[in-house]
C-alpha cells in the first residue's frame, strides 16, 4: 500500500518486501523489544537503514497489534467451528442409532420421565448449534481491519486503508482509530462465547460422569476414555471428562480475568491489553482439544438396556397417570395430581412399585386423598407404567417420541449442512486473502517499477 500510495518509493518497498519473505522462513532474534522489533531489526540487517528504515513508516505497534490479533484469531475461529461442526455431526450419527433406545431423564437429579438417548443427544446439538452461530457472529465483529489507525490518530501520509484492509482479507475497516487501537471487545466477546461453549461441554460431561455411576447406570464410557485406581482394581473412572470439566473451568476463569482487566482501563492503547491475548488462546486451545475428545468418545457410549425395571422402580410414569386421569375420567389436575402422589406414597410404604398398582388401590388412595370415587380400569394403569409406549405419545413439537426424533434430525442436518457451508466459505475466504496477498507481495518484490495501470488487483 505504501509503494501504491507512493509514500515510499518502490525500489526501497520491492526491497523491503523481498526481506520479509526471507524472514518468514528465518529465526527472530529472541533479545528484542518484542515481536515487531525483532523483524524491524531482521529487515534493517538485510536491507540497510536507507532503505529498511521505512518498513515502520505510517503504523504503530498499537495497530499492528491488534490487527496481527485479528488475524491470527479469524483462522483460529474458523478452525474451531470446523471441530464444533464435528461433534455435531457425532452427536447425530449416534442420535440416529438410538432413536429407540429408552433411557430415563432426570430432573434435580431424581428420576422424572422416560425419554429416548436420541432426544437426549439432540439436546446437545441444539446447545451446540447454538455456538456455531454465536462464533459465526464473533467473526463477523473479529474480520474488521484496524490497521492504519496508528498509535491513536491514524497518520499525516496519505494512506489507503481500505486497501490494507482488501489485502489482509478482511471484510472491512474499523474506521474510528482510537477505537480501533483502543478497543479489545472483540476479544471479550470471543471470550464469552467460549465461555458459553464451555459450560455446554462441562455440563455434557458432568452428565456422563454422573450417568456412568453405578448408581445410575444409564451409560458406560468407553475404557479409552478412563482409568483405574492405583489401589482399588474395580473402579473404572470418568477421568478424561473430569478434566474436560475442569478446564472448562479455566476458560470461564480467564474470560473473567480477561473482563477484569479491561474494566477500568483509559482510553486508547495501554500495555495491560498484552495480558489477555494469551488467555484467549489458552481458552481456543482447551476448547479444541475439549471437543476432539467428545467427538470421538460420544460414538463409542454404551447404553444401559436396563430401563423398564429402573422406570417402574422410580415411579417415572406417574405424570403420565396424572394426565390419563384428566383425560379419559375428567379429573381436575390438581386433584389428579394429588391422586397420583398419595398413590406413589402408598407403594412406596409397600415396597412396591408402578407395576403393582391395581384399580382397587386406586379407588382406596383416591377416596382417601381427595374424596373422589375413582374406578380406573386395569388396561389404563399398566400403559402408564410401559415408557416405551409413553414415549410413543410425546409426538409434541421437540418431544421424544420416534416419529418428533426422526424429523428433528432430519432438520438438524439440513442445518448442519448450511453452517459446515458457511464456515467452508469463510475458511475458503482466508485462503484466497492469503494467497492473492503472497501474489501481489512476489510481483512487487521483483518488480523494479511500479505497474502503469496503478495498483494490481487481487
């Protein structure tokens, strides 16, 4: 842009650019200021100060940083939304073996209703899907170019912008420079939502961590994926997920270091920005390698087939009972409610479960705990008691029932499909950014004058 603009002249700029290809296969001397003064340091050895001396003309390292941020975190972001992309498609491969497989879900943690492992899942790719779209949204805010904004009030050379910005690929300018220099929302906000994506990962974790117990049962976790004790040889532990859970844990930590650290900052650039840039790739880093484990331990999960004496045992069918009394003998809820519960009262006392109820016991319970004469038929009862069939009427828009499920996947990969396509054509993006930019930068470097038709396209 500078040999454009002829602010230097474009012998000295082919020079200079020739000197920057080299470096970039070359070792910065490690004893310097900082980056940028390293391969001012390595330019000014290889060209001379006559001619090197230029390199710095028209920026600053306030905005070379926070443009060299941007860079790096573009490919960064695609790259996660690549894995992200993954575990989805895990998440509904899987789904699609286990429309039929009946497990119970629970709702502070005591058993509440039967749905499918499917339906489960799928709740998880919506959650997930949800990510996708944040950090697409992020990118958007992250792919503007402040470069040229200088230390704080931009330059008085005649500079192009708008053309620095079209060869680093960039969608456009942050135009404001002392916003451009002074500003690192865009970190914040790629923070937060890592930050979402990682208590999405921990909770998932958590699930399985809790569901492979023996107390639950619902799943057993792959022995890749666990370890057992130094002294006690039958444990078999959800180590990997525990760490997943905990580093989740550092990525909420630093998105709220990060916060704390800009909080009470002055405007402009202050040096305090340089703390909080590697907590952002820290987070990525924990975050990609969080999901490369997911995506292929979720495939390899086992699923307790052991459901229906589990499902009779924690009462789950009772808020279906519940609502056949409202429906087919035109009780009050409430009422209905109040039936069900003294009910599972009852049998619980007994030591008896859901498959022991008899109309007779519910003519008794509901005489007694509302003053309601009660005949149910026997028929009524066993069907809230099987949470195969339950499951079958959950035919509700995002429900579990097989019919709800096959269609729900069948929409998320249409979605999955549109986003994989998005994010291949921001990743494509890049790549033809990065390569017209080496074009342009490998003609001018060995060109000796510039072109007669002004600057060339790329």
């Amino acid at each position: 842009m500078l040999m454009e603009q002829k602010i230097i002249q474009w012998q000295d700029g082919a020079s200079i650019l020739k000197a920057l290809q080299k470096l970039s296969k070359a070792k910065l001397d490690a004893s310097a200021e900082d980056v940028h003064m390293a391969v001012e340091e390595a330019v000014l050895n290889e060209t001379g100060p006559e001619v090197g001396g230029n390199l710095h003309v028209a920026k600053s390292r306030n905005d070379q940083v926070t443009t060299a941020i941007r860079v790096q975190l573009r490919n960064e972001l695609v790259d996660l939304m690549l894995k992200l992309l993954q575990m989805e498609e895990s998440l509904l491969e899987t789904a699609s073996k286990h429309i039929d497989t009946v497990i119970l879900e629970y709702t502070h943690l005591q058993a509440a209703q039967p749905v499918t492992f499917a339906h489960y899942l799928l709740s998880y790719f919506q959650a997930l899907d949800r990510d996708v779209d944040r950090l697409q949204g992020v990118y958007r805010r992250v792919d503007l170019c402040p470069l040229g904004a200088g230390a704080l009030a931009t330059t008085s050379f005649p500079i192009n912008r708008e053309r620095t910005a079209e060869l680093l690929g960039f969608n456009s300018v942050l135009a404001n420079s002392i916003d451009a220099v002074g500003s690192r929302d865009f970190i914040l906000e790629t923070q937060s939502a890592l930050t979402l994506l990682a208590v999405n990962l921990s909770r998932l974790a958590e699930d399985l961590i809790v569901w492979s117990s023996q107390e639950f049962g619902t799943v057993e976790l792959p022995d890749d994926f666990t370890s057992t004790s130094s002294i006690m040889p039958q444990k078999k532990n959800p180590e990997v997920l525990e760490v997943i859970r905990a580093r989740a844990g550092l990525v909420l930590g630093d998105f709220a270091a990060s916060t704390a650290i800009v909080k009470s900052l002055p405007t402009t650039y202050n040096l305090d920005f340089q703390e909080i840039t590697p907590k952002l790739w820290a987070s990525i880093d924990n975050l990609t390698g969080s999901l490369g484990i997911l995506t292929k331990l979720i495939p390899n999960l086992k699923v307790s087939s052991n459901v229906e004496s589990k499902a009779a045992a924690s009462f789950v069918g009772a808020t279906d009972l519940a609502n056949m009394l409202v429906r087919k003998y035109r009780v009050r809820f409430r009422t209905s409610h109040k039936i069900v519960g003294a009910l599972v009262k009852s049998l619980i006392e007994s030591k008896k479960t859901f498959l022991d109820a008899t109309p007779e016991l519910m003519q008794k319970v509901a005489q007694e705990a509302a003053g309601v004469k009660l005949v149910v038929k026997m028929e009524d009862i066993v069907a809230c008691a099987n949470p195969r069939k339950l499951i079958e009427t959950y035919k509700v828009l995002g429900g579990p029932s097989p019919v709800e499920v096959k269609r729900a996947i069948r929409t998320s990969r249409k979605n999955m499909a549109d986003s994989k396509n998005r994010v291949a054509m921001l990743k494509k993006n890049l790549a033809d950014a990065e390569g017209n930019l080496n074009r342009v930068v490998e003609s001018y470097a060995l060109s000796k004058s510039p072109p007669t038709s002004g600057k060339r396209k790329i």
